[in-house]
C-alpha cells in the first residue's frame, strides 16, 4: 500500500498495488492515480503535487517529465497536463466536490495536446472518463477566455478605427450599455442595405482563393460561423436587420462549404480510423448538404476496415481504439433506427431494408471487437461481465456463445480474486461481512461457500473480541475506581498516616499499567 498527496485537497491518499482510480476520503473525489508506485517514483510524484499545489508549475513539470521518462503512465502525462494548463482545484458549490479551475487556459485546446491524448491511449475505460469529464471543463474554460480576449481585441480595434469611443453602428447618445456594445458586431449599412464589414471581406477573399488546406478550411468556416452568429441590436432599422438575415444564410452556406471541402480532404487522403471517424463526424454534421449523406458513410465503413485489425492485436488495443468502435456502432444503431416514408416505392424500400441490415452487421462487429478488448485487457469483474453479455446478445454472430463462456469465466476469476483481497485486507467485523458477501455473490464458484463461512465466523469472533475488551475495560475501570475511593476515604479519616499515601500512589500506578495492558 501506497500513501499518496491528493491531486484536489493535498490530504492522504491509500492506494494499493493494481489500483488505478481512488476516491478520496477527505473531499470525496475520485480521481487516477498510478499503476505501478514504487517508492522512489512515490516520494517524486508527492513533490509534483506539493509544487503544483503551491502554483510552481515549472518544478512539477521536470518532475513529471522525469517520471515520464522512466515509465508511460497515464496519470503521469495527465499531470503535465494539469502543469501546462496550470490546473489547480476549487469547491463547487452546486455539487460539492473539487471542479478544475486554470492560471494558464492557452490558445490550444486541451482536447488536442499530445500529453492529454496520450493519456486517453494509456488509460483505463475508468481513467478515460475522468480525464474526459475534467478535459471538457477545461476546455469550456479556455473557451470562456478566449472569447473574452477576442471580445476585448475586437472593441479595440473598432474603437481606434473609429477614432472615438463610440461603436460602429451606434448612435450618440442612443443608450447603449457597455456590455451590449461590447458584444454586438454590427457593421455599417449603406445603400441597398450592402453589409460594409472589413473581416467578412478579408473571409470571401481567403475563400476565393480555393486551394486551403483542411486547418485553413476549418478556422475559415469558424469565421463564418461567427459572423453567421451576429444578431441585430434593439433599435435597429429594418434595413439592418434585412441585411444581416441576408448575410447570415450566406455565411452559413459558406461554412458548410468549408467544412465539406476539409472532411473530402480527409476522405481523400485515407489516413488513420480516427481521421476517418473524425470526417464522418464532419459529414454527419452537415446532413444533407450536397452527398454528406453518403460520404458519411463511406468513411464510416473505412473506420471499421482499419479498425478490424485490432482482433490481431487485442492485447496493445488501445482506449482510442475501443472509442472509436463505440462511436461506429452507436452511429450504425442510428442509422438501423431511422424509419422508412410510407411514401417511399417498394423497390426504394427493399433496397433500404438491404442497406439496414447491412448497418446491423456492422454494428454486431464492433459490439464483438468492443467486447473482445474488455475481455483481453480488463480484470475488472464488472466490465467482464458486460462483456459476457455483449456476447450473450450477439446470439450466433461469429463465435459469441464460445467468447461468453470464456468471458464469464474471467468474470468468476475476477471476482474470486476481488474477494480474497478483500478478505486478506480485512481487519474489522464489517470488513469481513463485505468480503463474505464478495464469496456469496459467486454461488458454488470453487470454494467460495468456505470461505464465505471463514469470513463470517471471523466477523462474529472480532464482533465477540470487541465485546469482551469492553466489557473487561469497563470492570478494571469500576474496580480502580472503587479502590481510589476507599484510599481516598481512609486518608480522609487518618491523614496522619502517611502510609495510606503511598498505597493510594502503588494502587493507581498498578491499574494504570493493567488499563495499559488490556
């Protein structure tokens, strides 16, 4: 057992060998810690804490980059994450547990830095959560930033445009609060309501260009989208609002051009599972604009092509890998799902009818591959038994019935070997319970009926243990304090016998040392 700093109040954390989430006893947060803690890495990974803690960001990322060096853990490449980021832990008011707050939010998103992905790879399906669930906070709060940045650049550069501390578009003495100027983007409208605005100019010029690649195509279709997202002031003449209806479905078209063109670059270029994933997500997005539909699933059956060669290696798949074949099999379940127009010809129906089996196929793949990795790589008796029953719904597609008797095999074993560390760490009454309740759970399962037994009999031994010590504590304290009395009383009727002193002195000395003993 490892004593570790806790990453949100700094207070102990045990751990024990093979753990790789912990919950905090103190401020009730789960959170990951390492695999494998060795003493050395232990006192190392404790100082990476304290500095990060203190704000020493610099400190704990050498010490951090040191541990990296030596062994890929998870927990160690989402610390450099915290140290980039600057992530220290606050109170959440609406919950109660410690939330992620940044000193340093960065310009890159936290979903995108290598340590934070590398993490996800090494994670366990438990890790993975926690460092999702913490990344989209942080990430929510860069966003919060930069848009205040861009908010703060953008009054800047009106203002000294303008060369007053008015807006464009605002009107002397109209009443405009600071906050709502600061905020609305409106440009100037001149005659047959023509949108004068210098960033959608400098955007239709990048667009006109056409050869982008897909960075340019998507940071061009966030411009857009940001213009699309403009909306008109209290106050405002119809002619503006007419102009800036007419520019929001141009720049919104634009946009979906954009984002089409980088995710046919992807397809195109037929790289990994994830970028082809990723481009499905782009097209799934765009929905019917222009063959998005068909595109879409184009890169969707390249994803499963590339990811079919993880039943060859099962034991190196990775969190990516299982992610990515729950994403196709819940976006084949959708596809299954959609229902057929009554409108739609019989020939059109069949041929839909074909192209939904053909989704269900696809999607029981991935619901094998997803199992067979949770079988291969996880101890956890949980997932191993989701696992058996992934299986167990497959029916007869491939090998199934065969996996879910070896899955729920490694289930049993599992929690047979959760049950004897329960029990060898077992020390009070109802630790002892938990873990026979542990053996009872696997019915028959090789000796578990004895040791089921074993565990009970040792709760009501340590449960009649600690009935007899007070029972016994509290005979020896009446007997010592009856006995401290009449001293007390004889001393009381004879003080000029010093002897009764020196009795009164022995018997408390000798209770003390028998309380001490017992």
């Amino acid at each position: 057992m490892a004593v570790m700093n806790c990453k949100m109040c700094g207070n102990p954390l045990f751990v024990m060998d093979g753990m790789t989430t912990r919950e905090c006893t103190t401020c009730k947060t789960v959170q990951t810690v390492p695999k494998n803690i060795s003493n050395e890495n232990l006192d190392m990974i404790n100082r990476a804490t304290a500095f990060r803690q203190s704000g020493d960001y610099d400190k704990a990322t050498k010490i951090y980059k040191d541990l990296v060096a030596r062994e890929q853990d998870a927990d160690l490449f989402w610390g450099l994450v915290l140290c980039r980021y600057g992530v220290h832990y606050v109170d959440d008011a609406s919950s109660g547990r410690k939330i992620p707050a940044c000193d340093n939010p960065q310009y890159q998103s936290v979903l995108a830095d290598d340590n934070y992905l590398r993490a996800c790879e090494l994670a366990t399906p438990e890790q993975y959560e926690l460092f999702s669930e913490e990344a989209r906070i942080i990430a929510a709060i860069q966003k919060r930033h930069l848009q205040e940045v861009n908010a703060k650049e953008a009054a800047e550069s009106r203002m000294l445009s303008d060369g007053s501390d008015r807006f464009p578009g605002e009107e002397p003495g109209d009443g405009a609060s600071g906050d709502e100027a600061s905020v609305s983007l409106l440009p100037a409208v001149l005659g047959r309501q023509k949108l004068v605005d210098p960033e959608m100019a400098e955007a239709d010029r990048i667009f006109a260009r056409g050869i982008l690649d897909t960075r340019s195509l998507n940071n061009l279709a966030n411009r857009y989208e940001k213009l699309a997202a403009v909306r008109a002031k209290p106050g405002d003449s119809k002619e503006v609002r007419a102009a800036l209806e007419e520019r929001r479905v141009e720049c919104l078209e634009k946009a979906k051009e954009c984002r089409y063109r980088s995710a046919n670059m992807i397809l195109e270029a037929n790289g990994n599972a994830e970028s082809m994933m990723n481009a499905s997500n782009t097209f799934a997005q765009l929905e019917y604009y222009k063959d998005s539909k068909d595109l879409m699933l184009n890169c969707m059956d390249r994803a499963l092509d590339k990811t079919r060669k993880v039943q060859d290696r099962l034991a190196s798949a990775s969190v990516s890998d299982r992610r990515l074949l729950a994403d196709l099999s819940m976006r084949y379940k959708e596809l299954t799902d959609e229902e057929i127009p009554m409108s739609v010809p019989d020939e059109i129906r069949k041929s839909l009818n074909s192209r939904k089996r053909e989704f269900t196929i696809r999607a029981n793949e991935c619901d094998y591959l997803i199992a067979l990795i949770d079988m291969e790589n996880s101890k956890d008796p949980e997932i191993l038994r989701t696992a058996a029953e992934t299986f167990q719904n497959l029916g007869k597609f491939r090998d199934a019935s065969k996996r879910m008797d070896e899955a729920q095999k490694k289930s049993m074993a599992a929690m047979y070997e959760r049950a004897e560390q329960a029990m060898k760490w077992a020390y009070e009454p109802e630790q002892f319970e938990e873990a026979a309740a542990l053996f009872e759970e696997l019915g028959d399962y090789r000796d578990s009926v004895l040791q089921a037994s074993v565990c009970r009999k040792k709760a009501v031994r340590k449960e009649l243990k600690h009935i007899s010590n007070k029972r016994w504590h509290l005979i020896v304290a009446a007997v010592a304090i009856t006995v401290i009395l009449i001293v007390a009383l004889l001393v009381w009727i004879q003080p000029e016998l010093p002897v009764w002193v020196g009795v009164f002195l022995g018997v408390g000395y000798l209770w003390k040392r028998i309380l001490e003993t017992l």
